[in-house]
C-alpha cells in the first residue's frame, strides 16, 4: 500500500504517466496496474482518464492529501528507528530562496559538527517551489519568507529580519549619501531577480508603494549574476543587507539604506507540520533556534 501511494504521489507530482514511471523506476504498465489496485482497495476512481493525464478526481485530491500524511509518518517512523541505531545519516535536503543562501552555511556547519555522517544537498528554489516540495515529501525543510505570503501547514522558526539597500559599484552616483528612498532607487538602472521570486515581488511591492515605476533593465534567478553586473558599474540592484555582509563586499561597492519605509520582512525556516517530526527535521529546527538572531 506505501509503495503505492508513493507511486500515486509522483504521478499528481509529474502529471504525465510517462514521466512518473521513469522517476519511480517502473514500467508505466506497472504503474497504471499500481494505480488501479490502489483505486479497487479504495472504491474510488482517483485520476481523470484519456489518452493522457487529466488531473485528479475530488476523491484522488483528497486521497492525496491522506497520502502524503501517510507515507510521510511511515518515512518518519522507518528515519526514527534508523537514528536510533545509527544516530544520524544520509544526505539532509534543504531549499533555500536566493536571497538566503550566502547565510544557510550558518546553519549547515555546526550541524554536521554535530552529526557528521550526514551530507546536505542545498538547492536555490523559490518560496512557491518550496512550499510545494515540502508538501510533495521532496525536501527536510526549506528557508523562505515567513510574513510576506501565505504559508502551508508548517512549522516555523524566525531566523532573521531582511532589510533593503541599494547597491552600485559607480560611487559617484550617490556619493556620500547615507540613506535614499524607494522612489529614488527607482530612477538607477536597475538589475533585479526574476518576477517568480518573492524577493522581486517584496521590491515591487515597495516600489509601487512609493509611486515608482518598476521597470529592471536586467532580471536574473541568480544572485551571483546580479553581483557581476552591479560590479560593471552599469547597474545598481536591490538586495538584502544580510547578502552584501556576508560576501564581505563593501570594499568594492557601496550599499545605502532605502528608507520611506525602512522596510523588513522575516526569513526563518519551515518543515512540514508532522508529529512526530523525522529526527531530522527536529534536530533542524533545534539548530534554527539556536541560530535564530530573533
């Protein structure tokens, strides 16, 4: 019955037949077979059918809600009985929005001095995506916004404040300036993360709050990219204060306060809301709040 809830789960993940089969490493006439010996146990049809993937029926969506709770507390009862033998191992899955991710090694280096038979795999998603990879049972927990948008079921721990500043390479364009206002960011020729990151959408928010167009000559899903073009002296960004202090990057740019507002939103981490939770996620939290600066 797990193996095939498993299967159903990948397959309202991957809506494609095909596709679920290669990631459940079957054949796709196992998985159909699968498929509808979940649905005679159950007495309900589960997925729409026509010569491709239609979607779930309402009984497959609620289905899939007690499919996830399921394979999730058998995962966190076979991860329990492991650690209790082997302390803890494997490799740890953590997805991080961009704007965090110069910060997550805060949180990776003293765990493994606890637990050093564990790996991490760090992936850079935004908050949408992470939100749907902890439903789907893909990550331990994610690092994302906490206040800006609506969350799932989740647990949470505040891990800081992000504030704002605008960053230019080119000194003359503010001089010595120590503050500019969100109106006035505007008016640089602006390098911005992509439109699917909250990120983007808390600078917008702002800008269109300030009466300022929001109009980026560059957009990128990558951090890095957004520093090398700042670096050109061509553009000017908006980034997180807690990003430009930990790429220690003062001594070749310059980054100002935006005030009116002085805004700040909360990052921290989520795990999915399970008790009990895996050994993992609960020894996560635990070194969240350990780190939290709140």
């Amino acid at each position: 019955m797990i193996d095939k809830l498993e299967m159903f789960m990948v397959l309202a993940r991957e809506q494609h037949f095909g596709h679920a089969a290669e990631e459940c490493g079957v054949t796709q006439p196992t998985l159909s077979s699968a498929l509808r010996q979940l649905e005679d146990h159950l007495g309900v049809v589960l997925v729409k059918r026509g010569s491709r993937y239609q979607g779930l029926t309402p009984e497959g969506e609620r289905v899939l809600e007690w499919a996830r709770h399921i394979v999730g507390s058998t995962r966190s009862m076979r991860d329990e009985m492991r650690a209790m033998r082997f302390g803890l191992t494997g490799q740890v899955q953590i997805a991080v929005v961009p704007t965090a991710l110069s910060m997550i090694h805060e949180l990776t280096t003293p765990f493994r001095e606890k637990h050093p038979d564990v790996t991490f795999a760090i992936l850079s998603r935004t908050s949408t995506e992470i939100q749907a990879l902890l439903d789907d049972l893909q990550i331990d927990v994610g690092i994302t916004y906490l206040d800006n948008e609506p969350l799932g079921r989740v647990t949470s721990i505040p891990l800081y404040y992000e504030r704002y500043h605008l960053v230019t390479s080119n000194f003359d364009d503010i001089g010595d300036r120590e503050s500019i206002t969100w109106r006035e960011a505007a008016e640089f020729p602006l390098c911005l993360l992509t439109p699917d990151m909250q990120n983007r959408r808390i600078i917008n928010q702002h800008l269109n709050e300030a009466g300022a167009r929001v109009a980026p000559t560059l957009e990128s899903d990558s951090m890095i990219a957004l520093f090398t073009h700042v670096h050109t002296g061509n553009w000017a960004s908006i980034m997180p204060v807690k990003m430009i202090q930990e790429f220690s990057l003062h001594d070749r740019v310059k980054s100002i306060p935006i005030i009116e507002p002085d805004a700040s939103h909360l990052v921290g981490m989520i795990a999915a809301k399970r008790e009990p939770a895996t050994p993992v996620v609960s020894a996560l939290l635990k070194e969240a709040k350990l780190l939290s600066e709140l």
